[in-house]
C-alpha cells in the first residue's frame, strides 16, 4: 500500500521567452507587455487580455527591444511615438542590468 504525502502538489511554472535575449524564464520573472483596445501598455499584471510580449525586467532588454523593432514584431503592430516614449519611461524605471544567482 502506498500512502498519499501530505505536501502539496508544485505548480507547473510556466515559462516563457524574453523577446530582446531570447532566454527562457519563469513567467513570473518578466514583465508582460500587451497590445489590447487600449493600445500597447505594460501589463504588471499579467491578465489583460491582447496579444503578449515578454520582457526581463532589466533595461537593457527593454532597450534592446526597442531599437530592434523585435517589440513590435512579437505584438504584429507599429508603435505610435506616445507608445515608444511610454515604454522608454518605463525602462528607465528599472536596472541596468540583472543581478543573478549563481
């Protein structure tokens, strides 16, 4: 006889890939940007609805992504110069570089 354990099950984290460097993380640990009815805008949380893009958190990504066009290739849209200077404002929001574990 086998005894069920008392642990709860883990998730499946989902994962997904940063549109700038191409590396897959953890969905959690990118930050979602949407084209919906509202036009292109970051999504913190996640949920709206419209078609996604991830990025890193970090600027370099964002930046990469920006002077790449690769932003508006993955969301299948041209950027008004208002959308362009949003994100840009948001980028310069966030570090320059990630610090990761070793």
């Amino acid at each position: 006889m086998s005894k069920k354990s008392n642990q709860p099950r883990q998730r499946a984290i989902p994962q997904r890939t940063c549109i700038a460097c191409r590396e897959q993380e953890g969905k959690r640990g990118l930050v979602r940007v949407v084209r919906g009815v509202n036009g292109v805008q970051v999504d913190p949380s996640g949920k709206l609805s419209g078609r996604g893009a991830y990025l890193h958190p970090v600027r370099s990504c964002w930046e990469s992504a920006l002077a790449a066009r690769s932003l508006q290739r993955a969301l299948r849209t041209s950027l008004s110069a208002q959308e362009i200077a949003n994100l840009q404002e948001f980028a310069q929001s966030l570090p320059e570089t990630e610090e990761r574990e070793a």
